[in-house]
C-alpha cells in the first residue's frame, strides 16, 4: 500500500468524516447529507402554512360573500404570494395543497394537504395528501394519516429526530470502536495475521493478553496462530521474570544446560548454555548475556568490542522497546566478524512461542555469524550427529536387521567407517535385548583399552572385561564395537594371531558379538590371510561410496538448516559427481562453499563450488593415498599404479605388468593384483569390468601431466634398484 493511502491515513479520514457528520447533525443540520432535507423543511414550514392558511382566508371570505364554492379559484389567489403551493379543487368545498417541488422546500417539496370546509358551519377540517408532509412539519390541527384508511393515525412525537440522531450515532460509534478493535496497534494485527503474534515484543504482551480477553478473542486468536496456551503463559511468566529464570526458560526451549557463568566482565547475568549432542549444527555450547536494562546500546557495545570470548558464541539477550532502539548493538552484532549475537525483544517472544525453538536460534545465528561458525558439516571424525548422517541403509539393514552377528567393516581412511559404526551405536542404544559398547583404538592393545574405558585394571584380561559387562546387564547380549583396529590386527599377524583367539572364542560361547572396522591389515587378515582365526569370523562389509540419493541430501540438507540453498539443483549434482560420491568429500566441499559465500549472500553458485573444488582443503582430503601399507615396496607399487592411471585414464593389472617388464621388472604380477585391490578398497581406484579408473574424479586434476611422467619414471627406476 502506497504512502498516500495507508491505514494511518485512511483511519484519519474515516474519523474525520464521522466527526464532521456527527458534528453537522447538531450544529449545521442543513449541510449534513442525512439531515439536510429535514432542516430545509423544517425552515420553510411556516412560509408554507403562511401561503395555505392565506388561501383559506380568501375561500371563506368568498363563500361568504356566494353562498356558494367558486368555480373559478384562481381569481380568488392572494396578491404578492411566492408560490410555494399549488392549488386545485377535486370537489366542491375541497381543495387540494400540494407544496411545490423545490429542493429549498427540503422535506416539504412534493407533499400534498387536503383542506375541507364544513358549508354550514364554515369550519375548516386538514388531513395530510398523498405524499403525506412528514408529521413533525404538519400543523397541530391537521390529522397525520388518511382517516378512511385501516391503520391508524400515528402519533407524533416531537423528540422523534433526536432520538433518531441518538441511534445513528451510537452506530457510528459502535462501527469506529469495532474497526479501532480491528486496526488496533496491538490487537489489529494479532487479528489480520495471527502467526505476527510470536514475533510481538515482550513489552507488549501484557496489554495483549488483557485486550485479547476482554474481546474475548484470546483462544481463538491462539489457536489461528498455532500458539498453546501452556507457550503463551510460559511468555507472560518470562516477561515478569528475572535474568536467572529467562535464561532458564530459553535453555529448555533448546534442551539446553544452563548454568550460571562467573568472573566475566559485563555488568548483568552471564550463563552458559551447553547444547545436546543432536543440535543439528557445530555448537556444543555458547554464552547467553542479559545486560542490566539502564546501560545504554553504546556502552553495552563499548563493553563488548573489548570482551574475548574465544571460540564461544556471545547470544546478547537485550531489553528492547520502540523508545528504546538498539541500533548501536544491532549494528554491532550484524558484523559477521565477532562471535556477537543479538536476540532482541522479538526473537525471544518468537524463541518462547515458536513450535520450534531450535530453528529460531539457527535463523539468528545465522543471521548474524558466518555460516563456517556454526556449519552443520562435519568434515574430522566419525559423524555424531543423527541429522548429518545420511545414506548406508543398505549397511544398516544387514547390521540390524538380523541377529547379532561378527561383521568386518573395512575400507580406506575417512570414508565412513566409524560413521557407520556411530550409526550402529546409536539405534542399539535403548534396544531391550542388546548393550552395544563402541572403542576406538589408539594402538595394538585392545584389552587395555578396554579396561580403561570401563574403570577396569589395565591389566584386566579380555574375558574379564566381557564378565564385567555381563554383569551390569546380565539379561542383553554384548555388542562390541571396536574401531580403527588395524594396529591391533598388524601386531597379531607378527604374533601369529595369538590374541585373535580369544575374540573367536568369546563369539563362539555366544558371550559377545563384534564388529571391527579398519583397513588394509583387518582385510589381510579377515580375507588374504587363510591362517588367520578372522577367517570366516563374520561376514566382511565393504565401505565405498555414498549412494548418489544419500549424497545430494547431505549436500542440501543442512545448508536448509541455515537458510542456504544452491542456486540451481545442478550444482548439487555436479558436487555429488566431483566427489565420486565419497561422503567426507562432500562435506568438504560443501563447508569449502561456504567459506567461499560473501556477506549477505545465501545461494551457492558455481563460482563458489569452482573455488571449492580448487581449494587446499580438498588436496590435503585427497592425498595420504602414497602411503597406504607399511610395506614401502607395496607403496611403490600404489604409486606407479595411480600414475598410470593418471597418464592414461585408466589401467588394470596386463598394462601394468607389461610396464614392469619393460624396465626389467619381472615376477611382480600377484604384488600388482594385491596393490590394486588395496587402492580399490582404499577408494583411490574403482574397477570397471577389466579397467581401473579414479574413484574421485577430482583425483585426475591433482596430476600435471609433465609432472607424473617424471614421477612415474622416478618410481620404476627405484623399484628396479630395490
């Protein structure tokens, strides 16, 4: 709506208007429209009866003077008369008086009076015509209504027009206290458009809240804006509460810890809010500030550019007010460079009444931080997270939905393995039947480790730690899961497998099922390896790819989160490809886009994805392949495998192997077939039919192909020496 026609202003010419109208009808009856008519009869009445009584002056006269009713009447007119009334006789002794048809006349004009005249008596007898003059206006003496007819004469009553006026203008008024309800500053737009109530200031709920249920109108205006009652009383409690409970109930909207801060130099209350693990975005915790309401915007930000919070997030928990604006403190905060968060009057009337708490704070946060701050990605370590796990039902479904059983779980470093086993963890959690434990591995010594993570004796023995689980949960069954296993698993093939033994036998006593996961040594030994006792321990899954659904809803998924978005679903396609559908990759190249948004901008855009693809982030993810075994001559031959592939496009073990002999490199066939299959279960190769290629296209870019011509020759050279 433009300027010129807004609701301030067509509110005050509605006003206006009545006012005049309301005014007029009192003071100036004859220019208001509705009474106009009535005032102009009013003022002409007497000149009117004046004019008819003259004419039955001179009828009486002439009977008097005849005996008889003159045939010809207008012989008989009155001199000098204005001519407001024009006159006919329908019998002898009648006459009819009808009032000119003038707009001066107002009421009067086009009305008719009927005179007649009793002969013997001379006495003069009016009744009112047809149209009849309104019967404020007729004289005492003239009846108001046909006395042949079957209704009655109406009895006038000579307060009849105020009365009237009464009503008119308690309609008027009733009609302005009803649209003043409907356009009411706090009320108006609670009514137009219920979902503004969550973002009303605290200063005004109140006011609301008694001006809703004086209309009557609370619970219904609720319901429309999908407000609880319990939430809307929760607000009004939190508007009358002090710093210590408002922390408190911000915290439980989020499902968040709060506890009290110290030894923090600001002036007011400063918690400490600690975030459940499934916040779906990285912030384990932040600080929520709420400032003493006297201290001005300009001091409380003066305050604030000299506060080092490190790597907390500052949430500014302000009073606000319209005669109290914060434009020095929104300014500041809008400044993407601090960790600095303001949540206004607004935002924390819309945290308290939202049905959705979490996805206020995520609007705010990122609103106010770069998105890196708070990025849903997890690029390091296995995924935590629910929300940012996404893909490997297929996984899952073995795993779970059998009996529990041993799995092998292997593949190449940051693919997914100790996601899944996160995975697996966290749906085996509240199962009825099974108690799932999950360790991760820094060395070759598993029973330590475990005694470690269960308050045990070091020295506790492997069996041991399994009777002491027993024995909290002796009706569940024990899953173990053991990640990044392949030091343990390369230390027992120097051992000839001695403490493999005691994995098998507790898995055959039915005392505990396993699933390991690791790499090239937990291969070897659970698949190369026919002496080892992980032969035929459990079935081996194999990590690889993400599926190509999986990925491109973990590439847009958490960026909906943040309000992001790619600017065209193409890109998302494009990444998912680039990757090679490997999950870490995605995630990378995904926070690497948003390292790349500028301020302000909320869509991925190709120039954006091409910085990422390019980034130093993404060479460092896609290197550490040279150096896949502990054998430096099986890494020799990985490395001529993958330069190969990267001069040619593809390999496979004849080309390879004729590559050797060229250089007088023989007997190296069944070396070449185990260094093949190690890259492919590392995800650096991917076989298709009797050819190797990239599993990552974005693999192929790192080589220059000068470059891998010198390093190819390099690596033959030193494998013939050797």
């Amino acid at each position: 709506m433009s300027p010129v026609l807004s609701w301030p202003v067509l509110r005050g010419l509605v006003l206006a208007v009545l006012t005049w109208l309301v005014v007029s009808a009192v003071l100036l009856p004859q220019y208001n429209p509705f009474t106009r008519k009535s005032a102009l009869g009013a003022a002409q009445a007497g000149a009117v009866w004046a004019e008819i009584a003259q004419w039955r002056l001179a009828l009486s006269e002439a009977v008097a003077q005849e005996d008889e009713w003159p045939a010809d009447l207008q012989a008989l007119a009155p001199p000098h008369l204005p001519g407001l009334v024009q006159v006919s006789s329908p019998a002898p002794y009648q006459l009819g008086m009808r009032v000119a048809d003038r707009p001066e006349l107002g009421a009067l004009a086009g009305t008719q009076v009927l005179l007649r005249m009793d002969a013997p008596s001379r006495h003069w007898s009016c009744r009112a015509g047809q149209p009849a003059p309104p019967p404020r206006l007729l004289p005492l003496n003239c009846e108001r209504a046909d006395s042949s007819g079957s209704a009655p004469a109406e009895e006038y009553d000579p307060f009849g027009w105020l009365r009237t006026l009464m009503l008119v203008c308690a309609g008027v008024f009733l009609a302005a206290g009803a649209l003043w309800l409907l356009r009411h500053p706090l009320i108006g737009p609670a009514q137009l458009r219920p979902a503004r109530l969550r973002r009303t200031p605290l200063e005004r709920l109140a006011p609301l809240d008694r001006l809703l249920r004086w209309t009557g109108r609370l619970r219904a205006t609720l319901v429309a804006a999908a407000i609880s009652p319990r939430d809307w009383q929760r607000a009004l409690r939190y508007t009358q509460a002090n710093p210590t409970a408002r922390a408190q109930a911000l915290a439980e909207r989020v499902a968040a810890r709060c506890q009290a801060a110290q030894d923090w130099p600001l002036p007011g209350h400063v918690f400490v809010w600690t975030f459940a693990p499934d916040m779906p975005v990285a912030l384990d915790r932040c600080v929520a500030y709420f400032p003493p309401p006297e201290l001005s915007a300009s001091s409380l930000v003066q305050r604030l550019r000299t506060l080092t919070t490190g790597a907390d997030v500052l949430l500014v928990c302000a009073p606000h007010s319209d005669e109290t604006p914060l434009h020095a403190l929104a300014g500041y905060t809008a400044d993407r460079a601090n960790l600095h968060v303001l949540l206004d009057s607004p935002s924390q009337t819309e945290w308290l009444l939202a049905p959705d708490a979490q996805a206020v704070l995520l609007r705010v946060l990122t609103e106010q931080l770069r998105v890196t701050r708070i990025s849903p990605y997890q690029t390091r370590g296995g995924v935590t997270r629910e929300d940012a796990f996404f893909g490997r039902e297929r996984l899952l479904a073995r795993i779970l939905g059998r009996e529990p059983a041993n799995y092998l779980v292997v593949g190449g470093r940051q693919l997914g393995k100790s996601s899944l086993l996160k995975a697996v963890q966290r749906r085996l959690r509240d199962h009825p039947q099974i108690v799932c434990h999950y360790v991760s591995l820094r060395d070759h010594r598993l029973a330590p480790r475990l005694a470690a993570q269960f308050a045990l004796d070091v020295h506790t023995p492997l069996d041991g730690v399994i009777a002491h689980l027993q024995a909290q949960d002796p009706r569940k069954r024990i899953y173990l899961l053991v990640d990044e296993a392949d030091q343990f698993f390369r230390d027992q093939s120097r051992s000839h497998y001695a403490g493999l033994a005691a994995l098998r036998a507790l898995s055959d006593e039915g005392r505990c099922c396993f699933i390991l996961a690791g790499f090239w040594d937990l291969y070897e030994a659970a698949v190369l390896d026919y002496q080892s006792p992980l032969r035929n321990f459990g079935e081996v899954l194999a990590i690889g790819a993400l599926e190509h659904d999986a990925c491109l809803r973990l590439a847009t998924e958490p960026l909906q989160r943040l309000r992001l978005a790619f600017a065209h679903p193409g890109l998302a396609e494009r990444l998912a490809q680039a990757s090679g559908q490997r999950a870490n990759l995605v995630s990378i190249l995904c926070q690497e886009c948003l390292e790349a948004l500028q301020g302000g901008e909320r869509a991925i855009e190709l120039r954006h994805l091409n910085q990422a693809l390019a980034s130093q982030a993404v060479q460092d993810t896609l290197a550490g392949w040279s150096r896949l075994s502990s054998d430096p001559t099986a890494c020799r031959l990985d490395r001529i495998a993958v330069y190969h592939t990267a001069r040619h496009g593809c390999t496979g073990l004849a080309p390879l192997n004729a590559l050797l002999e060229a250089h007088g490199i023989a007997g190296q066939a069944r070396a070449l077939q185990t260094s093949l299959a190690r890259l492919q279960l590392a995800y650096v190769l991917r076989r298709q039919e009797a050819e190797y290629r990239f599993a990552v296209p974005l693999l192929q870019q790192q080589f220059e192909p000068s470059e891998v011509e010198v390093l190819l020759a390099q690596e033959l050279q030193a494998l013939a020496r050797g």
